[in-house]
C-alpha cells in the first residue's frame, strides 16, 4: 500500500489543476438572458472551476468556489429602457438602436465600481473569460486585460453579425441577421438578393460607425489604466475583439437558419432546460388536472401583459371565453371579468407547465428563448412579436409549420382565436413540434457536457488555435477579392488598349492594300 498515499496526491494534484479560473460577464439586464447564465454558471461549477460572476441579478445558490459582482445598480436610473412597441411590420432598413443598447449596456457595466475594482486589481488573475455578445464587442478587452482566452456566448441564433467575431462575415444570401424581417426566399431571385446584400452593407456602416467613434473611445477610456497597471499598452481595439477563441451560440440547427459554421462556433441549446425541476405547485396542479379540454398557456414574457392596453386585454379575454380550454395567464395583477376559464398567476413555473402532458399550446411574443423551450417540449406556438428579432423567430416557426404568427394590430382578438382554432383542428402542427421535441432530448452529447468540454479546451490548449478561422487573418480587400478585381480591371482596360491599336493598324492596313490595287489597275 506504500503506492497509495503518491496516488492520492497526484489525483489531488491534477484535480487542483483542472480547476480554472473563469470569469463569466452577463451584463444584459433581462431574466432570460440572466437564466442562461446563470445554468453555465452552474456548468461550470459542477465541473469543479472557480467562477467570478458579474451579473445584473442571479438566483444562483452561493457557493465555496463561486463570487458574483452584482452590477444591478447600472439599470436603477436607466431612462432608455426599451418600452413596448406595436408594430406589426418591421422596416425595409434595420434600426441601430440594438447596436446602440449593446454599446450602452456593455459601457455600463464596465464602469461599474465593482467592475473597475476588478480592472484595477492587478492581484486578480484569471484562466478564461466567458462574456455575453449583445451586439457590442467591448467586453473582448478582459481578456488581453488578464491576458486568457475569450470564449463569446451568444444567447441569439447563428447571425453574420457574431459569426464574424470568429470567422468572416457570411453571404446575406442564405444568413440574415436577428433584425430581418423573414428568412431568406430559397432559390432566391436577384432583387431579394440585391435587397439582402444592400441590407448587409447599410448594417455593416453602422458597425463601422459604432466600432470606431462609439466603442473604440470606451475601449481606451476604461481598460487602458488597467493595462497600465500591469506594464503593458492596449492592442487595437479591433484586434482585441477579434481575438476570440470560440463563439457559443445559444441555438440548434433544427431550430435556426442552419448556416455553415467555422470549426471556433459551436451550437450549445437547450443546455439550460436539461436536469430542470419540472414539478408542478399544487394550486397549479390541481387546474391542470381538471382541465379536460387541455391548457393554454400564456406567457407574453417580462412585464408585457401588465403594459396591454386595457381594450386589447379584454379583447384577448373575450377570445379566451369562446374557448373550452383552460387558460393559464401570466399576469400580475388582477383584471376585470376575467371568465372563469382563465387563471392570472404572478408566477408560474414555464418549464414545468411546458412539459406537462395537457399543455396543447403556447401563447408568447415569439423570442427565441421560447420557441427553444416550447419545440424542447413539444408544445405549438403562437407568437404575438413585439420587437425585432422575435419578427424572424416567427418567420422560422410558421415556415416550418410549428405554429403561427399574430400581428398586432386592430384585429388581434379575430386573428388570435383563428390561430388557435387552426392549431386545435390540425393536428400537423403538433405532429411537427413532438419530431422536434424527440431530436432535442436524444442528442449524441448533453449539451450542458458539451459546453463544459469546448470551455475547458480552450483553457487547456490556451485558447485553441487549432480552431481558429484562417479568415480572421484576411484584410476586408483580400476577403472581398477587390485587389483581385483590381487586377482584372487594369487587365481589362490594358486589352482594350491593344485592341485598339489592332483596330488602328488593321484600319491603316486596310488602306495601304487599297491604294497599292488602284495603282495596278492603272
């Protein structure tokens, strides 16, 4: 047994090894956002690392190996917080307002006094830096500040706009952005291409402007002290925030535009609702039981029931009374002739109402998020969007015939119960969402497993540049081929040269021949 006690050690040892120091930013103040991260936090703690977490709320339970820099402080006098819109159609040209949020919600939290604690430490050390893209690209510099790998989180699908932080920007072709107002039309006819392509550039300016006279000024305001600090300059901002070793992408191919990928982008949705408590309170279990007819569930997302106008609410009501169905409102707050039908509840457990046997259907604003969960379970969706990208999420939804899309507008109350009636009779749509559903909870790897394996990677190949997109080595002339083009043009215009003067000698050669015959016929 004289063995035993070298073993032990060495176990010990290269357990103490695998635990990497990570620090994990999630600034956006939204509970889906925050539900995300809080599970790769967990992820992440259940594979034995050490977690500092900044966030702006969490209800991660507190832990030996866990610190969380509450940042909520940032959104207590925020006068820009998005309100609900009605829109029904969204624009020709995409808004720059996400742009502009990112850039805001990511300056925000980096002068947060916790935050520049944290920079202006130079004590504190970190293996990898796991931080959120919201549409800005100034949480990169953590990690040249600490001097890790970056690995970005993406809680949106695949898009051209969070690609590029790792590969190139895709053709708009076949890969629109979160912003579009519907899926490309496939084969697709030249003005679509020329719409998408225009559409893609006019962002693109955008991008630039935002990169270089919003984000590029921040960039040296905030980390170059902290870099000072440690006895170095900052590198360019754009070298920083391309100098991600691996995109996660919140996201499936069964579920997104299922565009080509680079080998640093790895799709890992779904990983939040696996090992999820799925228990029903009793008050809850007790409607759903005695619904007969099954039970719709709705759920609009954030405070966007209790901000309805009161004449949509009741017409929303009016329609929930036609139906035989038990209806199960998130809402805080009471309302007015609420029928018998329908339950208000402040709080209901979304997952668990999802998975259970007699939910037929679920009534939302169409975001991303719960369109995952509702295929994850199998349950159809009407969506009802309010803002941007939940425009696209439907577009995906109707076009795969997983439910239906309600715009806002006058007749909602006649175009919702059509919906619901069409869901209730034909039986395709939940045909299509439980093929769905078997593919998502059968995957090859849990992908929790599978986050936590790309994570550790990185940090155990110190950024994994086996991974990395040749791409990113490319100057915007080489990737768009305009030195090639330039050549082709010069070659071009040096032909038509020559012909010319073929032209011209072949003319005056002509003429010679011409004058040399008269003068034998004479």
């Amino acid at each position: 047994m004289k063995w035993f006690t070298p073993a032990v050690v060495l176990c010990a040892l290269a357990q103490l090894c695998a635990c990497a120091r990570v620090l994990v930013v999630f600034p956006v103040a939204s509970r889906s956002h925050t539900l995300l991260g809080d599970h790769l936090v967990n992820t992440l703690l259940h594979g034995g690392h050490n977690v500092t977490y900044i966030t702006t709320f969490t209800r991660v339970k507190a832990a030996e190996r866990l610190a969380v820099l509450d940042i909520s402080s940032v959104t207590e006098h925020d006068t820009e917080q998005d309100s609900v819109s009605w829109v029904s159609e969204l624009p020709w040209l995409p808004s720059a307002r996400v742009l502009q949020a990112g850039a805001r919600t990511a300056q925000r939290a980096l002068r947060h006094p916790r935050v520049q604690a944290l920079l202006a430490d130079p004590a504190h050390q970190f293996d990898l830096v796991l931080a959120e893209w919201y549409y800005s690209g100034l949480l990169a510099p953590l990690a040249a500040v600490f001097e890790c790998p970056l690995v970005w989180y993406s809680a949106v699908d695949a898009c051209w706009l969070n690609v590029q932080l790792v590969h190139e920007p895709t053709s708009p072709t076949y890969f629109v952005d979160p912003m579009a107002r519907s899926l490309p039309a496939m084969p697709p006819s030249v003005p679509d291409r020329l719409y998408r392509i225009a559409r893609q550039a006019y962002l693109s300016t955008w991008v630039y402007y935002m990169t270089q006279y919003v984000e590029a000024p921040a960039y040296y305001e905030v980390y170059q002290p902290a870099m000072e600090r440690r006895g170095r300059s900052p590198p360019p901002y754009e070298e920083a925030v391309l100098g991600g070793a691996l995109l996660l992408l919140n996201s499936q191919p069964l579920l997104g535009q299922a565009a080509p990928l680079p080998h640093s982008a790895k799709y890992v949705g779904t990983h939040h609702l696996e090992g999820a408590q799925l228990a029903l309170p009793k008050k809850l279990q007790a409607i759903v039981e005695d619904a007969q007819h099954g039970v719709i569930y709705v759920n609009l997302g954030g405070a966007v029931s209790e901000q309805l106008p009161p004449e949509t609410t009741q017409e929303l009501l009016r329609v929930f009374r036609q139906l035989e169905q038990t209806v199960v409102w998130r809402h805080r707050g009471q309302l007015p002739h609420v029928p018998g039908n329908v339950h208000l509840l402040d709080r209901v457990p979304h997952l668990a109402l999802l998975s259970h046997p007699k939910t037929v259907m679920l009534i939302s604003h169409g975001g991303f998020l719960a369109y995952m969960e509702a295929m994850y379970h199998g349950v159809p969706l009407i969506g009802l969007p309010l803002k941007e990208d939940q425009f696209l999420t439907m577009d995906l939804v109707v076009s795969r015939g997983r439910g239906l899309r309600v715009p806002l507008s006058d007749m909602i109350g006649y175009r919702l119960k059509e919906a619901v009636n069409e869901i209730l009779s034909n039986y395709s749509y939940r045909g299509n969402v439980k093929a769905v559903s078997q593919i998502l909870q059968r995957p090859l790897v849990p992908a929790s497993q599978e986050l936590l394996y790309w994570v550790e990677l990185v940090v155990r190949s110190e950024g994994a540049p086996h991974l990395r997109s040749p791409a990113l080595r490319l100057t915007l002339p080489e990737r768009c081929h305009l030195d090639v083009a330039a050549v082709l043009a010069m070659l071009a215009w040096f032909l038509t040269k020559v012909a010319k003067l073929l032209k011209v000698y072949w003319d005056d050669y002509g003429t010679d021949c011409d004058d040399l015959t008269d003068k034998k016929i004479e």
